[in-house]
C-alpha cells in the first residue's frame, strides 16, 4: 500500500514502491499495489506483470490519508485477504486493521520536516497526520526506514513508550544498471537539481546562491527538473536579479532523458532543509555526477565530504556556491567525485540488497503473526 506510484506522482516514495515491486516479482513473489485513485470506482490494471488497484481517494486535507485508509481496509476485505503480507509505505497512508502481517516502512516525516519552515496549515493540521502515522507505525508487526536518521525520527516522533523496539533499517536502492554515465558529444555548462519545488527542498537557496556563481562562471546555467508550489516563484526571484535566461524549468523527464541530465551535469545540487533519502541523489551519483548538498537526514549517509561531494550547512546560499565553484573550477576534481560516487551507489545501494532485508522483514512479521493467532 502506497500514497504514490510513478505512474500517477513524481514523488520519490512512488518510485521507490514501484522498483521495490519489480524486484520482489523477478525473485518470484507475486505483487499488488494499491494506490490512490479519484472518487471513482477501484480500477484494476496490470502493468509489467503487477497487478495494480487504484482505490477511492478523496483530498479532503488533513483527512485525507484516514479516509483513503478507510476505503482500503473495505478494499482488503474485499479481496478476501488473500495476501501473507500488507506493506505500508508512509508518510500519508493510514493504518490497516487486517488480520494479515503488517510490515510499516518508513521514508520520512513530513509533519517534522515543516517544523523549521512553519507555515499557519502545518502548524494547524500536522498533529492529525502524526496522530495517524503514530497509530500505523505502532500497530505494525515490523517497522522498517529507509535511512539511520529517518530511525531516528521515527523512535523520537512516533513510537510509543512500549514499542521501542528495533527498527531495520532496509534502505534504498538503484538500477545502476540503468543509471550510468552516458556522456554526449555536446558541451553545456549546468548545475542540476532534480525534485519537488517545494519550501523544504530549499529551491529559493538555488537562485540565491546561482548569483554568486553566475559573478564567476556567467555561462553556468542552472536546470530544474520537476513541478510544485513554489515553481512561479523562483521564476520570478530568478528574474528579478536579472538571472532568468540561466534557469532552465523542466516540468517531468523520463528515465532515458533523467539519466542524461544526470550524466552530463556538472554537478547535482541538491539544497535541502530535510530529507529522509533522497532517490535523485542516488540516481545522480550512480550516472558519476558529483554532489553538492545540505547536511541534512539520509544525504549525510550518501554523501562523503570530499570524496564523493561536498555537504554545506542548509540555509546557506554562500556555501552552496562556493562549494559549487569549487567543482565547477577544477573539473578533474568533478571526475573524481562522480567515480567515486558511482562506486559508492553500486557497492552500497542495490534494490537486490533491499530485498534481502526486507524479505527477512517479511519472514519476522509472519512469525509475530502466528504468535498472534496462537494467543
């Protein structure tokens, strides 16, 4: 069960999900997805040998992942819970009350993560989404993260006293088969920032420090991939300090397109304020592009100060650029780093590894399970 797949979102759960789904069928287990549809009826399709249920879904906010929990837990029924397991993937998805294993994992806390950006609907709304997530995470047979810190946030924020239990962590992976350097014959000169247009994402820091790096490298362009609320605006910011022809806005890229961007960047830039892990960073170091980034969340477990990127205190336009124009000035160091990083990603972060973990995951929930039923 997931808020997303890519089918529908660009969101980085959704991808997760969907690759996470692919790799348990080629190791032979059969996979269901359910996911959020509109107001209409459950619609059912198969993709690549995935059966995929698109169930009610009202935006009703902050109700809405209660009310998207409610017609999943009547969609189950309906199917006759003919599952041996149900994983959840949060944020954003409520509890199902099933008799089947439940196994909980984890990618970040939003409702945390806009604690250092309030905003009067977070602050007014957010403890009912954590009320929701604390009832998921603490009903579940096994909860898993998919980064150390995200662990972290998860015992600090959501889990009740008696439930301190461990944690595994199964983290994430890539197709590094897929994501690999593809370089072009075509020389261009652009940063690259791949994700939501979002407050906490720290995309307005991009054209604050893009003035910094534009006063030494002027043909530097920067490129945007990706959609959100704040896309008008750094437009605008952009244009005011008269920087609008070096940004490139690029609503949605496909995998093939995502991977050239990827490989042929001088660098990823990645500014966050939060993030649990982030998946274009890891797509980014497995096409061998070097990384500047905010020492936030799971990046801080990905990035390796100056072997593979630099990381820079978030909220800090200045350092951003400087990092950058340490890269962009010495372009052998820029091949060092994405070598470096490409190594990192396929040694450490393969969904083949994932899915070791979090079969073993899968066996311990069924366990608890049966130990249920023997009571």
């Amino acid at each position: 069960m997931a808020s997303e797949i890519p089918q529908i979102s660009q969101g980085g759960v959704g991808h997760y999900v969907w690759e996470l789904s692919r790799t348990l069928q080629q190791a032979g287990h059969e996979v269901t997805i359910l996911t959020r549809g509109s107001w209409r009826p459950p619609e059912r399709t198969v993709v690549q040998g995935i059966t995929l249920y698109k169930i009610p879904y009202l935006p009703l906010y902050p109700f809405h992942a209660e009310l998207h929990g409610l017609f999943a837990r009547r969609f189950l029924r309906l199917l006759g819970e003919r599952f041996d397991i149900v994983h959840m993937h949060l944020p954003l998805v409520s509890r199902a009350k099933t008799s089947i294993p439940v196994v909980v994992t984890v990618h970040s806390l939003p409702e945390i993560q806009s604690a250092g950006l309030p905003s009067p609907r977070a602050r007014l709304f957010s403890p009912f989404l954590l009320r929701t997530e604390r009832s998921v995470v603490n009903e579940a047979d096994v909860v898993t993260t998919v980064s150390e810190f995200v662990s972290d946030e998860v015992r600090k924020h959501l889990l009740a006293e008696g439930r301190r239990g461990k944690i595994t962590v199964i983290g994430s992976g890539v197709d590094h088969d897929f994501f690999h350097p593809v370089q072009d014959s075509v020389s261009l000169s652009y940063v690259l920032y791949v994700g939501r247009l979002r407050a906490e994402k720290g995309v307005e820091d991009i054209v604050r420090s893009a003035g910094y790096v534009h006063s030494r490298y002027p043909d530097v362009r920067f490129i945007l991939i990706g959609s959100g609320p704040l896309e008008q605006h750094v437009r605008t910011m952009a244009r005011r300090v008269g920087l609008g022809g070096s940004f490139a806005f690029i609503g949605k890229a496909d995998k093939a397109n995502l991977r050239w961007y990827y490989s042929n960047a001088r660098l990823f830039l990645l500014p966050s304020y939060y993030e649990g892990l982030p998946l274009s960073l890891l797509e980014a170091m497995s096409c061998g592009a070097p990384v500047v980034a905010t020492e936030v969340g799971g990046t801080r477990e990905v990035v390796r100060q100056g072997e593979n990127g630099y990381l820079v205190r978030p909220g800090d336009p200045q350092a951003l650029a400087e990092a950058m124009i340490r890269l962009i000035s010495n372009p052998r160091l820029g091949k060092e780093f994405g070598r470096n990083g490409r190594r990192r990603i396929v040694e450490s972060f393969n969904w083949e590894r994932v899915r070791e973990r979090l079969i073993a995951c899968y066996l311990a929930a069924i366990d608890r399970g049966l130990e249920r039923s023997a009571i």
